[in-house]
C-alpha cells in the first residue's frame, strides 16, 4: 500500500508537470481572488461613475475631473504630477524592478445634450471655446473608463505581490479633439517619468455586449484628417451666367471628382474614405456667389495612403479649376487642419500575450476579435514616437444584454457612440474593464507562481 501511495504521489506530480490544465487551474485560484476583490469594490466605482457623468467637462477644461481622479490615485498610493499637457496627470506606483507599464484613461466629454433618462443623467451647460453655449454628457464612456481605471489601480496597489515593476498611470486630456496625447508628449511625459515598455488603454464599444472584450491585432483604428477646401470664383446674376465663374458647379465636379480617389487611386486591398460632410455656398435664388466652402473627412490606415489621398485632393480641385478657366489668384484653397490623429496599431505580439491571459480571467467565451474602424484615437500617439512602444487598445462592451438581444432580432440599430441616447450598461462594463486592465498588467508583470 506504500509503494502503490508513492507511485500514486509520483504520477500525480508528473501528470501536473506535463499538463498545462494544472497551470490554468493554479493561475484561475489567483484570478478568482483579484474578481472577487474587484467585485467588492464595485459600489464605491459605481458612485464615483455617476458622479464623473453627472459632471462633464469639455476637451481642455476638465479641471474638475482631473482633480477628482488625482484624488483617487493618491488614495491609491501612487505619486501624483498634475497639469501635464493641459489637465492630463501620471501617477506613478514604484513596486521593485521589472517593465513599466502605462495605462491610459481620458477624462473629456462632448457637446452632446443628454436624453439616455438615467437617473444620473447630466443636466450641465457651458460655454464652449467659441462662447457658445452648449450641453454637456459623456456620451463616448470616458466616464466608465476612469472608473475603470481607477478600479484597476486600487486593485493593482493591493495586489502588489502579484507583480512587479512600475505602473504609469495616466489620465489624458482632449481626446475627443485628438490632441491630448500630443500635447502630454511635448509637455515631457516619455522624459519626465519613467519611460513605458508598453502602453494600454480600453474603449467602450456600442456594439459588443457588455462583459466581453474585443481584440484587433494591427490597425485597429484610422488616420483622420480634416480638411477645409474653399472654392473660389466670380459671382453675378444667376440670369447671366456666362459673365461669372461659378463656384456651385466648380464645387458640385469636386465632390465627384474627390470620390475616385478611392475608386480608381488606391489599391482595393487598402483601406480609405474621402467624406464631403459640409457643403455651403451662396444667399439668394438668382445670385451666383464668388466662393463655396466645402468640409471633408479623410480615413485611412498607412502613411502612404494618407499622403496619397491629400495630394489628390489638391491635385484635382486645382486641375478642375483651371480647368473652368479660373486664373492662379483665384484657384481653390485646400486646408489640412491642425486636427490629425495618426491610425492606431496595436502590436499584434502583445495583443498575442495580453489575450491569453485575460481569456483565463474572464472566460474565453467573452473574448473575441473584432475588425478594425474607420474612427480615430489619439492614443496611437503614444506608439508613434522614436522609441516606437508596443501599444494595445482594447474594445470594452458595453451594451446591456436585452438590449442586445432587442437589436439582433428586430434589426434595430443601437445608439452609437457620441449619441445623446448612448447609455452603457455600468455594472458589467466596469467590472470587465477593471478585469482587463489588471489582467494586463499581470501579463506583462506578473510575478511567477
């Protein structure tokens, strides 16, 4: 009986050696502990979501938001800088030696007046940078994302014998104007603290069911331009035509003109959007008017395409205008704005290895892979730099169950982002991205054991 305990003993030891299932289930003890810690801090997360979406701030005003989540930080044991680029800060939480990790949450709102109905629903106004007076609501999510993110660091300073290395935690100004990334990069960020070996962030999906995760290996999200043209001419009596330059017609060849950039210049394995969004000329019935301005937004995934696309745009509005006759001085002006959010690529490595173990620490089931978008995010900007960073944005469900259901059945569309009606489903969405967040840092950090 001995012999046949020891042999018994022994085999089980190989058996555990050789089957990884034994790892799985080792790792799944230590998961189960971080979600029911997470699971007990969900109460004061939810308060916090209501009180970030009860009070909106506007891309580059978010003063209050950004003291709030300072606040939560330092409780959380992090050393806080603030004011980096705007209203952005870094917490910084120092836990041995090992790779350096940046988390990225926003903190902006949108012009968007809210009619979602929940109790907690945004009832503010403000002033906008044009003096206009406008609504406010965080109709992208960046409210569940800081509770998210603030979910994550309290979580990550209790676990730290879970890990090692250092957590950089940044919250970003003025994304919904693709220029908050920027802005905390000129102001120091990669060189006043602590250089990441990678970058994280999450973004909530109106389409995905709240609970799960979606990943995009390489281009997740576009290049976006915009850009302005205004079409010149030389205006009179809209009985006499022949004695004007017409900027209507000039204008109306463009916009058809424009939509064979797509269709005939770019390779149909590449990806690109030429959108005239905004056209607006003339004041009266039977007046020809000297200028019409036109609005356009441009999409793309490389550089080659992007560079491509804004040289056509230039090449054929000039060529239509001399070809209507128009002399150099009145030529159409094109107008790149100042605006540009370079296409986001997630490094399909590192999407590889943060995959894996997020499906052990939330199901496998609730962890799928998505197409890329035509939309932008100026979080690619933390990969952009010199030091090329490996960087992964995650999609983040947020759509409640039944109403997900709902859509599938009736075909109804659901409310998109930056919609007045976009409302996600909390309780799930935080928890998940509470879970994701930690469970990259875990896979990138965590300690063996």
């Amino acid at each position: 009986m001995k012999f046949l305990i020891q042999c018994t003993f022994a085999l089980c030891l190989w058996s555990s050696w050789l089957c990884p299932n034994s790892e799985a289930q080792s790792q799944s003890q230590s998961q189960k502990y971080i979600l029911e810690k997470r699971d007990q801090d969900y109460d004061y997360l939810f308060d916090l979501y209501q009180h970030l979406h009860r009070n909106p701030e506007l891309s580059f005003h978010e003063e209050k938001t950004s003291r709030r989540i300072a606040a939560e930080l330092k409780k959380a044991g992090f050393t806080v800088t603030e004011k980096v680029g705007g209203f952005g800060l870094v917490g910084v939480l120092k836990n041995g030696k090992g790779p350096t990790i940046l988390l990225r949450t926003d903190l902006d709102a949108l012009p968007v007046r809210e009619e979602t109905g929940k109790p907690y629903a945004s009832k503010l106004e403000t002033k906008d940078d044009a003096g206009k007076t406008v609504a406010l609501m965080h109709a992208c999510g960046h409210d569940i994302h800081m509770a998210a993110f603030v979910g994550a660091a309290r979580l990550l300073s209790e676990i730290k014998d879970q890990w090692q290395g250092t957590l950089l935690m940044i919250a970003q100004p003025a994304e919904e104007r693709g220029a908050g990334a920027r802005a905390m990069l000129k102001d120091g960020l990669f060189e006043r603290f602590p250089k990441p070996d990678y970058c994280i962030a999450q973004h909530v999906a109106a389409t995905l069911e709240a609970g799960k995760v979606a990943c995009v290996s390489g281009y997740a999200l576009a290049n976006v331009d915009s850009v302005d043209i205004t079409v010149r001419g030389r205006g009179g009596h809209g009985a006499a035509p022949h004695t004007t330059k017409d900027p209507v017609v000039l204008a109306s060849q463009i916009v058809i003109a424009l939509q064979t950039i797509v269709s005939r210049e770019t390779k149909p394995t590449d990806s690109a959007v030429v959108t005239v969004g905004s056209i607006h000329g003339g004041a009266k019935h039977n007046i020809i008017p000297n200028e019409v301005k036109l609005q356009l937004t441009l999409r793309s995934y490389t550089d080659e395409v992007r560079e491509h696309t804004i040289a056509a745009i230039k090449r054929i509005t000039k060529g239509l205008a001399e070809a209507a006759g128009l002399p150099e001085n009145l030529l159409p002006v094109v107008a790149v704005k100042n605006e540009y959010t370079p296409a986001t690529y997630n490094d399909p490595d590192l999407v590889t290895r943060l995959r894996k173990n997020l499906e052990l620490m939330i199901g496998k089931e609730n962890v799928v892979t998505a197409d890329p978008v035509m939309a932008g995010e100026d979080f690619s900007e933390y990969g952009r730099t010199e030091d090329e960073i490996p960087i992964c944005i995650f999609w983040l469900g947020g759509v409640e169950t039944e109403a997900m259901k709902d859509s599938l059945s009736s075909g109804q569309a659901l409310p998109s982002l930056h919609s007045s009606l976009f409302a996600p489903d909390p309780e799930p969405t935080i928890k998940t991205g509470v879970a994701n967040l930690v469970s990259a840092v875990l896979s990138l950090a965590g300690k063996a054991e």
